[in-house]
C-alpha cells in the first residue's frame, strides 16, 4: 500500500480524467446529431418542414451548438489542469519516495477503471426516467407478435424503430415527440413502444434527454434487423430508420408505414382511426 498524499491526490486527479474525456466524445457525437445533422435536413428540407418548423429547427439547433461547443471546451479545459495537476502531484511524490513505477500505474488505471465503471453503471442502470419502461427480450427468438401480445394487450401501439446516432430519429425527438404525447396523454388505450440499436451508454441519456415515455428495447444488430423484418412480415425489406408502425387493440400490425409525429396531422388521423374502435 502507498501511504503518500501527494501520491493519492495525484492518482485521483488523473484517474478524473477519463470521465471527462467520455463526456467530451459524447458532447461531439450529440454535436454531430443534434446540430450538424438537423442543420443539413432543415437546409436540404428532406421532410418538406413548413417555414415556422424549419425556423424552430434551426434555432434549436444554433442553441444547442452554443451549449455543446462550451461544455467541449470547458471540460477539454479542466481535464488539461488535472492532468497538469495530477503530474505535478505525482512529481512530488517520486522525488521523496522510492516505489515501483509498475505498482503505482496500476493503482492509478485501477481507480481510473473503477471510476468510469461507477459512470457508466449510474447512467445505465440506476438512472431510469420517470414513465419510461425498459424491457427485456430474448434476443435469439424475438417475435414482434408475440412482444405486443406480452406487454400492451388491448392497446394501440405506436411503434418507433430508432438508432442513437440516427439524425432524423433525434430530430423527431427534438421537435415533435413531446406535442403527440401531450395530444393523448389522457388516453388510456395508447401505447408507444421504441426499439433502438447503436450504443447502450447513448441509449439511456437519449431517453432521458428527450423525455421518452415509454416502453423501450435495446437491441444488437442481428435482432434488430431480425425484429424489424418480423413486424413487417417481410424478410427481404430494407431496414431505415426510423420507421414507425401502428399495432391495432387486438395485437396486429394495422399500418406497417406510419406517419413521422413531424407530420402531425395525418398521424393522428391514422392513431384516431384505430384508437376509436372498440
């Protein structure tokens, strides 16, 4: 054991780091979704947005551009004083002390691991949003039928096949996901179901971020596509994200190309039309 404060103070300085160079590569990728990408789709109209939703578009954007370049640079910043911080601590202690250089890296990537560990266990085990759901599949034998029977018997599904660095998925989130959920949040008979591929860590503060009630799926690759063919009844169809199906109150895929909740008129015509069957 190393019994030096100079030592401790500088491991955990430097164990510190790593936190914050996650964060910064999660800032850019939420830079590259939630900025670049909207920008081109809201320039490029690749939906046909009307002028007031390009305009909300874009100034979401710019804000969010402004937010994400600051905590960038901000915690580039910090992380560059404790690295300082935590050689210079560390200098201390080799000049008084005789150790083993081998001993002393291991101590400090051990806290470094156990640190980004304790991390990555808050974001995606403890932290579940209020209203939302997580469930859980058996991943060899999916079957999108027999996943609506189990979890939302007698209810209308809106289904949302998403990935978490999927630009168009994020800006549905973004600008439109909140106005659906507050058009039937009274309405009991209404279920919405995400299915999401990409990386876990992103997963859970992408839910958490946009406010994603709901019943949610995380899937690898292979299941993923395998689920996406079942709930379409079609192996050979191309799998695109996103893609929005509607299940109807007896279980059964009733529109297999369901409107985006950007195009917000014609979803709730279809949602309405099976929500007020009996």
């Amino acid at each position: 054991m190393i019994r030096s404060s100079n030592f401790w103070i500088g491991a955990i300085l430097l164990a510190c780091v790593p936190l914050l160079i996650v964060d910064i590569g999660t800032h850019y990728l939420a830079w590259q979704t939630e900025v670049r990408e909207q920008v081109i789709y809201a320039v490029q109209d690749v939906y046909n947005f009307s002028k007031q939703d390009k305009a909300a578009i874009l100034d979401k954007a710019f804000d969010r551009n402004q937010t994400l370049t600051l905590l960038i640079a901000f915690k580039a910043f910090f992380s560059l004083l404790l690295l300082i911080a935590g050689i210079y601590m560390l200098s201390k202690f080799v000049k008084t002390n005789k150790t083993d250089f081998f001993k002393s890296l291991v101590h400090i990537v051990s806290m470094a691991i156990v640190f980004l560990g304790l991390k990555l266990l808050g974001v995606t085990v403890f932290n579940t949003p209020q209203g939302v759901k997580f469930i859980d599949i058996n991943y060899g034998n999916a079957s999108f039928k027999k996943l609506i029977a189990d979890n939302f018997k007698g209810k209308v599904v809106y289904v949302d096949f998403w990935g978490t660095t999927c630009g168009p998925c994020l800006a549905e989130f973004e600008n439109f996901t909140q106005p659906l959920k507050s058009r039937y949040k009274t309405n009991a008979n209404i279920a919405y179901l995400y299915l999401s591929r990409g990386n876990r860590y992103l997963w859970k503060q992408q839910i958490e971020k946009y406010k994603l009630d709901g019943s949610h799926i995380f899937l690898d690759d292979k299941t993923y596509d395998n689920l996406y063919h079942n709930a379409l009844g079609n192996d050979t169809a191309m799998v695109y994200m996103p893609r929005y199906l509607i299940t109807s109150k007896a279980g059964s895929v009733v529109i297999s190309a369901a409107k985006s909740p950007g195009d917000k008129q014609q979803l709730y015509e279809q949602l309405d039309m099976y929500l007020n069957q009996q």
